[in-house]
C-alpha cells in the first residue's frame, strides 16, 4: 500500500484550512479495509479534514492523470523489516517493552 499526497497540498497552492486529499494504492485492499482505515482516519479528530480514495477505485482518467501529476508519496511501505540498528529503525527501551506488554489483553485460555 502508498498512499500518494494529491491536489493543492501536494502541489504547494493550498489555502489555510484545505483539507488534505491521500489516494491510497493498495490493490490487495478489501471494500471493508479501506472503510476502516477511513473511519480510523476520522476517529482521529486531525485538524484538517481528509478526503481518502483508493486509487484502483478511481475511473476518470483525467482525475487520475491529475492523481499521477501532483501527488507526492506520503508513505509507502519498507520492502523488508528495519534491523534496530539501521537509521529510522526503532529500539524500544526495557521500561517501554514492560509497558506495551502490561498493555495487551491477556488471553483467558
């Protein structure tokens, strides 16, 4: 999945207060994924509303020939896993590990 800036954001013309347009490409994503993770977007309670589409679900070639011209990748995801010593990889501390384990629901089987 990427998830590619379109519209004014990507193109820098922007007012104070436009919304933020992401075209998601995620062909192997499902109706219900894509619902969730717009819902999860809304949930956020950002700031700036966000307009999400799935770019496979887009049929104007016009628009998607605008998608390709302006976007500008926003994520896109690593090709294989970060080792923690690689630059931008993670290393959780002890105390974060005892925290995120104290965290998860134990399972009461």
């Amino acid at each position: 999945m990427k998830c590619p800036r379109s519209y004014a954001r990507a193109r820098g013309d922007h007012r104070d207060g436009s919304d933020i347009d992401l075209a998601v490409d995620a062909a192997g994503m499902s109706s219900s994924e894509f619902s969730a993770l717009n819902g999860g977007l809304e949930a956020l309670g950002l700031i700036y509303r966000v307009d999400l589409l799935r770019l496979q679900d887009v049929q104007d070639e016009a628009f998607r020939a605008r998608i390709e011209r302006d976007r500008k990748i926003f994520w896109e995801p690593r090709t294989r896993s970060a080792q923690a010593a690689e630059p931008g990889a993670v290393e959780l501390k002890e105390f974060q590990i005892r925290r995120l384990r104290a965290s998860v629901p134990r399972n009461k089987n």
